[in-house]
C-alpha cells in the first residue's frame, strides 16, 4: 500500500476521502503482480516447453532466495548491503516479465544505500509483498 502524495505508485483519492480539516486521504490499492504475459510466451516459444521451464523454477527459486536474503538483510540493520541483491532480484524479475516486482527492486536498491530505515521497509515491504504475488501466481501456473 502506498500512501504517499505524489509518490510513485500512490493512488488518486477519491474526493469522499476527504475528512474535515482539509486533510486528503489516500486509499491504498491493491498490488497486482503485474506479470507480462508476453516475457513468459516468448521464453517458451524460443527455449521450449521443457528448458523454459526449467529456468523459470530456477529463476523463481533464485529470487525466492534473495527475497529471503533481503529481509535477513533487513533485520540485521545492513540496509546497504541490501542494494547488490535487489538488483539481482530486478534482473531476474524482468527475465521472467515480473514488472512490478523489477520496479520496486530498483527502487530498494536505489534507497538501500542511503540507510533511511523508514524508505527502506517501507519499499521492502511492497518488495515482499510483490514478490509471493508474483511467485505464487507463477507457482499456480505450473501446478496446473
């Protein structure tokens, strides 16, 4: 959910939001995991049914492994060492046509080294939160 006025990614308010006092409300919206169909299509009309497969769970689980080193990251206060792994994850994120979770793996990587601890959960919480959307609608898909 994004909050902020003006930022990326922050919803337009609806004009009912608008509580006394001139305060403007902005309603948080849902995160799509933003997946372009045409990234995936593409990677199994040129690798094949079976080797597209095969790197998409490898790049799912490589993903899924740096997400869970970030957070590990996260937690021990070691906000610039965060940057070299979000920008493996946006890497690998627009390999597999993840574009929302490419995005905001950018923008961690690029507040990470400034160590504003609020900027960096709070862009690392979308991050997380992208990323079991978009790997779990991955995951669903091949279990089909």
């Amino acid at each position: 959910m994004t909050f902020f006025k003006g930022r990326p990614g922050a919803v337009a308010p609806d004009e009912t939001a608008r509580p006394s006092g001139g305060v403007q409300l902005l309603v948080p919206r849902a995160d799509p995991a933003a997946i372009d169909r045409q990234v995936m299509i593409a990677l199994y009309e040129v690798l094949g049914e079976l080797e597209a497969e095969r790197q998409i769970a490898a790049t799912v689980e490589a993903i899924a492994l740096r997400l869970i080193d970030i957070r590990a990251l996260s937690q021990a206060g070691r906000l610039p060492d965060m940057a070299p792994l979000a920008l493996a994850v946006r890497v690998d994120a627009e390999r597999l046509g993840l574009v929302a979770l490419g995005r905001a793996a950018q923008v961690l990587a690029r507040c990470a080294p400034e160590g504003d601890a609020t900027a960096v959960l709070a862009v690392l919480s979308r991050l997380l939160r992208l990323g079991e959307q978009a790997l779990g609608e991955i995951l669903g898909r091949a279990g089909r």
